[in-house]
C-alpha cells in the first residue's frame, strides 16, 4: 500500500492566529484538540482521512532559529485565479515577499508571522 501525507504541522508563536490566517486563505474551518493546538481542515473533515490533508498549528515557546518553519505552494487554475488569490490573501494578512526571486511567474507571500509561501502560476 502507498504511503499517504495526511498532515502539514506548522510551528507558530500563536498557534490561533496562524491557524485563522490559513483557515481564511484556504477557505477551511478550524478546530482545537487542546491549548496550543489549532487545527485547520476542510469543511466536513472527519478526523481520521487518509485522502484528506489537513494543516496543525501549534504554538512553540522557542522562537524561529531558521528562516523557514514550512513553506507552502499554492495553486491556481488561471492567471486570474492566481491574481484573485494573491489579492485575496494579502486582504486576509499575508503580505508580498521579496527572497530575491527576481522576474518569476509566481508570487511570493509571507503569513503573519513571516513564513514564505508561493502562489503558483498555472501549469
């Protein structure tokens, strides 16, 4: 049997408020197994699913070390839908990154707490 990624855990000074950043910019609801501990899922997710991925967010005491805790990809279908989702997603917190990618069909955005994330052009 393949084996599936079921689960993207995200380390965050407040687990809450990153959690409702990719909660608004997927579209996806939240939930809380306990302090700590945001939960970002699909509409309808029943935990467990192996065929669906789902976002924690969890909130660490230490500060980031390293540039990166996660970076994420996005996809569009269109060069509208790209341009609709990064205006979008700047309206919801995230804000334009600048990581030296200089001319590239994609977008670069960072989450409230500075995490880098692409949205991708079509194709």
């Amino acid at each position: 049997m393949p084996l599936r990624l079921v689960q993207v855990n995200i380390k965050a000074r407040d687990d809450s408020a990153l959690g409702r950043f990719w909660a608004d910019a997927l579209g996806w609801d939240t939930s809380s197994e306990g302090p700590g501990v945001t939960n970002v899922e699909p509409a309808g997710f029943t935990y467990p699913d192996p065929a669906v991925l789902y976002v924690d967010v969890v909130t660490v005491p230490d500060p980031e070390t390293v540039d990166y805790r996660v970076h994420l990809d996005l996809a569009t279908t269109s060069l509208d839908h790209q341009r609709e989702l990064v205006a979008r997603l700047i309206r919801v917190g995230a804000t334009p990154a600048d990581i030296g990618q200089r001319d590239v069909p994609w977008a670069v955005l960072a989450d409230p707490e500075g995490n880098e994330f692409c949205v991708l052009s079509p194709g």
